[in-house]
C-alpha cells in the first residue's frame, strides 16, 4: 500500500473515533426525570416534572435543575455546576452547604428556601406568591427579589454583588446581611452589618446562624436549633416555637400562642413569659430573668431549670408540672386549676401558697405533655 493511500486511511479511523467520542457524548449528556429520590450519585441535567416531588441528598447535578409546574424541589448538600430554574414550581427548597455554579431563579411559583449555599452567581425570586427566604447564603453576583406577594425574608447573606428589591407587598424583612455592591430600595436598610435590619420573621427552621429580634407570626411554626437571639423572641397568636440549645439575649414572650417548646441546655437572658396561651415546656434551660405561666389553658411543664430570678404559676387551667429547678427567687403559684404537681425544686427564696408544699402524684394522673 502506498504511503498516500495509508494516511488516507489514518484520517477516516480519526474521523470515525471522533464521531464515536461524540456520540458517547450525546449519550451521556441526558436529561434525568426526578420524581422520587436521588442519593449520592452524579447525574447530567436535572427535570422535576409537573405535580411531581424530587428529593436530593449529596447529588452532584454537571448540568441545570429545571423545577416545572407545580413541582417540588427538595435538596440537601448538592453540587450542581449549572443554574436551579423554577416556574410556575409549588416549593424550591436548596439547602445543608449547597452549591450552585449558575443562579438560582424562582419566578412565578409558590415558596422557597435558599440556606446555607454557596451560589456562584445570583439568587432571584421574582413575582412569587408564598413565603420566600434567602439566609445564610455566600452570593457571587446579586440577590434580586421582585414583585413576591408572599413574604421574603433575606438574613446573613455575604452577597458580592447587589441586594436589590422592588414592589414587593409586603415588604421584605430580614438583616445582618453584608453587601459589597448596593442595597437598594426596599432592602436599603436590610445590611445590618454593624446596626442592623428589622425583626427576623421564623415560619420554619433556623439552624447556627445569629439574628436580632425574632418573632413567629400568626399560625406559623419556628423551629430554631442552636440559633443565637440578640434580642427578644415573640411568640404570636396560636403560633408555635421548638427551640432547642439556642442563646437568646433578651425575652422569650408568648402571647396567645399555641404552643411553646424551649429546651436542651438552652439560655435566656432575660425572662421567659407565656400568657393567655396554649402549651409549654421549659427544661434544662438557664433564665437569668423569670418563668411565668399566667392563663395558659393546656399543659405546662418546667423541669431542670437554673433560674436566676422567679418562678410565677398563676391561673392556669391544664395542669402544670414544676419538678427538680433550681431558683434564685421565689417559686410562687396562685389559683391554678388543677393544682400544680411536682417535687425536687431548690428555692432561696420562698416557696408561696399552691407551690408551698409541691408533691407528685401517679403517672396517670400528671398532665399530658405532648
């Protein structure tokens, strides 16, 4: 064979290897369907089909996240190197030391949560309907929150480039977020990096970050774990706080709310109160400050405490249990229907009318702590 005729041959193998690598290629730059679970395996792009459900734990997407109509998206320490796009999706939730390559778009869906990930680029929320919330997030580019209707709440994100927000209703609320570009319009006052923004909003759970003032709205559930409080928590009309190993500052004060959890070597420099509300339990807490139950019309509970002034138990009518606290002031219980139950309390100071003289009784007959 002659020298021509060999590299004639030479170039169509090439050609053909060539073709071969780009179909593999093609092969494996699929789109995956997600409508169950996706553990720790490597996928190209990512599709949450209509109405559908898709759960990610440690999953490492080398393409897009598309979150269609109505779906969900649930995600927990992945990598996707490209964008996570939503619309019209019912719930995007990134979070647990995500990280994002692309942006992080939500337009014209229902709620999301943005926590604790590293986006490269930005984070939009735009012309959403439901609850929004961006925390905890280091942001390469700006973070954009336009026309959303359902509340946003935007707190200690390290943001590059601009924080920007237009005509939402109601305004967004949040702070201590550090901004190297602008802040501009409705976020102009949501930095806080030395003074602070307004009250941090809690419908869900916070994990180890700081906040100022903190309140749980109406009917909502807060769930803070190892969360820090410079200021006050409130607890508003039947809603319910779960707090447990958090540092509060301030006051914990409950009004009208449903249900009250603070627990687990938690500490609060000022006083914990719970009026005219449903449920509570206080155990293994350090208060600086008071307990008081006043009105409360379900169980109480406060057990293992170290109580820096009183212990107030007045009116209630659920059953109320006072056990093994140790209490600088004095423990004093007045009018409560059922009388309070109990024992192993250390007083310094005295121990007055129902609360005089605390006795146990049979399991069957202590109030139900649920």
């Amino acid at each position: 064979m002659r020298i021509h005729e060999w590299i004639k041959l030479l170039g169509a193998l090439c050609c053909g290897l060539i073709l071969i690598s780009s179909s593999y290629q093609t092969v494996f730059a699929e789109e995956i369907d997600c409508q169950g679970t996706l553990g720790t395996v490597t996928v190209d792009n990512v599709r949450v089909p209509s109405d559908t459900t898709c759960t990610l734990n440690g999953t490492r997407v080398e393409g897009t996240i598309k979150v269609e109509s109505n779906a969900t998206l649930r995600a927990t320490g992945i990598a996707v190197i490209g964008n996570i796009q939503a619309e019209n999706a019912n719930q995007v939730e990134v979070l647990g030391n995500s990280m994002v390559g692309g942006s992080i778009q939500v337009v014209q869906s229902g709620g999301a949560r943005i926590e604790t990930v590293q986006v490269t680029q930005d984070i939009l929320f735009d012309t959403n309907t439901q609850q929004l919330r961006a925390a905890g997030n280091r942001i390469g580019g700006n973070l954009q929150a336009f026309q959303n209707t359902g509340g946003v709440e935007i707190a200690n994100n390290t943001i590059d480039g601009n924080l920007q927000c237009k005509e939402n209703n109601p305004a967004p609320t949040g702070g201590n977020n550090t901004v190297q570009g602008s802040k501009e319009d409705q976020c102009a006052q949501l930095s806080g990096g030395g003074g602070g923004g307004g009250d941090e909003t809690c419908n869900s759970t916070l994990g180890t970050i700081t906040v100022e003032n903190l309140r749980v709205p109406d009917n909502a559930t807060c769930v803070l774990n190892g969360t820090r409080v410079e200021g006050n928590i409130e607890i508003e009309t039947d809603a319910t706080l779960r707090a447990t190993g958090v540092q509060v500052e301030g006051n914990v004060q409950a009004e009208n709310a449903r249900r009250v959890e603070v627990l687990s070597n938690s500490t609060v420099g000022g006083n914990i109160q719970i009026v005219q509300s449903g449920a509570a339990r206080i155990d293994t807490v350090r208060i600086d400050g008071d307990i008081l139950f006043d009105e409360n019309s379900r169980s109480l509970s406060a057990t293992s405490n170290r109580i820096g002034g009183n212990l107030q138990v007045f009116q209630n009518t659920g059953g109320v249990v006072v056990a093994n606290n140790t209490i600088d002031g004095n423990l004093q219980c007045k009018e409560n229907n059922p009388v309070p139950v109990g024992g192993g309390n250390i007083v310094e100071g005295n121990k007055e009318d129902q609360c005089a003289s605390l006795r146990w009784v049979s399991v069957i007959q202590l109030p139900v702590i649920f």
